[in-house]
DNA sequence: AGGTCGTCAGTATATTTATACAGTTTATAC
DNA sequence: GTATAAACTGTATAAATATACTGACGACCT
C-alpha cells in the first residue's frame, strides 16, 4: 500500500463515512487489511488538508478542504444551470426534477456536499430526492439549491 | 463581554489575523483585556464551526467555517462579473482593474476568501493590487480570479 | 559492493483540543 | 421576595492530534 493510494482510500472514505476523528480512519484501514497508525493519518490529513469540521449534531467530522469545497460548490451551479427542471418540497421530504440522465450526477454533486439539512438522497435518471432532517430543513435546504440557479 | 459579542470578535479574528492555534485566541483576547480560557474557546469554536485548516506553509489555521466560504466564493463572482476589468501580471504581482468605486470591495473579498497564493493586497478606488508568493502563484491565482467571471 | 540522499512510517511523546464536573450568574416561575 | 432551571465559564483532566526522532527502504551514484 502505497501513500498516494492510501490518500485516494482516504479522500474516499472521508466522503462515504462520516470520520469523527483520526482513530476512525485508522479502524477503516484496518478493515481493509491496511496497517497503518494514527501519526501517519495525522501526516496525511494535513497533506490532504482534510478538515475538522464542528458537526451539526454536536459532534465532529472529517471533511475535504474546503477549496475542493468550491469547486462542488461551482459544479453544482453550472449543474443546476444546465440541467434543472422543478423544485418541490413535502414535508421533510425534497423532489428535484433534471432534465433526464442528470439526476444521478446531481444527486451525487448534492451527497458530496454533505449539507448539513440532508439525512439521505435517492437519484434516478431524472429525479433527486432527498430526505431532510425535518420540515424546516427540508425549506432551508429547498432555498439553497434554488440559489445555484 | 458576552458570549455574543466575543463570537463576533473571534470571527473578526478569525478573518484578519493567522490563528494556529486556540491559544492564540486567547492571547489575542487577553491583549484586548478580554479575560477567557482555552476551554471556552474550544466550545466558541464548536458552536461557531471555525475549522482548522492545514496550511501551505506547513502550519495550521483557523477559518470560518466553509459554509460561509461558499457565500463569499458567491460574492466574488457577482461582484467579479459586475465590476471586473481587467487583470495582468507582472512577476509575483496581480493587477485587477475595476469600475471605479468597486476595488476596495472586491480586494475584501479577496482578503476574506485568503487564497494561499496571496501574500498581500492593497486596493484603491478601481484597482487591486495583489502581491503572490512568487510568479508561479501569481499565475494560479489569476486563473482563479478569471474563473469567477 | 558501499555510500549518500530522499521518502516514508512507527514509536514515543509533546502539544493541542474537548469535556466532565462544579461553581456562578442570569433568566423564569411562583 | 424565594425557588428552580438554564446558560455560561473555569479548572482539571481526558482525549485527540502533531511531531521529534529513528530506522527502514529504495533510487542513484561511484
């Protein structure tokens, strides 16, 4: 197991799982079958420049640089430019219909930003939807991707 | 002082001042006669989302949390596509020329958002001067700046 | 072969950060 | 007013993270 690899598992974990702090992605590793420490972790969270971010539900939480942040952030808008079609929300619930073949790589833009209203999202070939925390989140949420537009 | 308001100045810190550490806030605090401990300062920057980020330089530092950095990459791009000019470089030097009255506003932006290239900025009624690290930096960061247009 | 340089990772530890607990203040109800 | 609860902070310490130091390994020489 190489560094550079390691570095890719490690970006691709810290998208997939929620990593609340080194140790967890030491145990990842090790389910893997991978040995490695908490001091190279550390080494390749700053080299990454992975974050700590203080989480929404009290907790923390490992996530990408926020640079990367902005490129997310840039496609979604290009994204939602090109490919949105409606917005609707029902309860904590948010439908938002693409033109067709674009709802998956929406749905995964919209994962990948990890918004902190979002509990989980289901993406079909023309429509994203995604389960809020509550009603109000569900509205906080509907805004922001309004927004991108 | 109240909890608020030491909110507000840690994240005025946060913006104009490298924080490395919890300490420094602290210090910075102290130097104002703000008497706190590093223990409230953990639980400001949990409920404030400041995050620490690994730095270019090798260091860390705080920074708001990357929410907000999304607001300000938006700012930038309205105010980049309504007020820019022109840009050019010259060695490790950036010159962004604006409509007149606006560069002070766009060189805060580019002071908040704290690009790592960036070394220094100093603006006038309708140009920002930015100075990089070096001419490579000067390079990347106009390419940054142009891709808000 | 041996020698030197550079990268990398583990161990042990220093440093930094989070939090349990307790005390104080502030708001709210009676 | 007094009682009770909630918010806030410091102290002490636990927990998490960063790093000095060291050894291992490989690349590239002579």
């Amino acid at each position: 197991m190489k560094k550079k690899e390691r570095h890719q598992l490690l970006r691709k974990l810290v998208q997939q799982d929620v990593i609340r702090k080194q140790e967890d992605f030491v145990d990842k590793l090790h389910e893997r079958g991978i040995e490695v420490t908490q001091a190279t972790i550390s080494r390749d969270i700053k080299e990454l420049q992975l974050v700590k971010v203080p989480a929404q539900d009290g907790g923390y939480r490992y996530n990408l640089p926020p640079e990367m942040n902005y490129d997310i952030s840039k496609k979604l808008s290009r994204l939602m430019r090109d490919a949105f079609v409606s917005i609707d929300t029902q309860r904590e619930f948010v439908l938002i219909r693409t033109l067709p073949g674009n709802a998956f790589a929406l749905g995964s833009l919209i994962e990948t930003a990890k918004y902190s209203e979002m509990f989980g999202c289901v993406s079909g070939d023309d429509t994203v939807l995604v389960i809020c925390r509550d009603e109000e989140s569900a509205e906080r949420f509907q805004r922001r991707i309004i927004s991108f537009i």
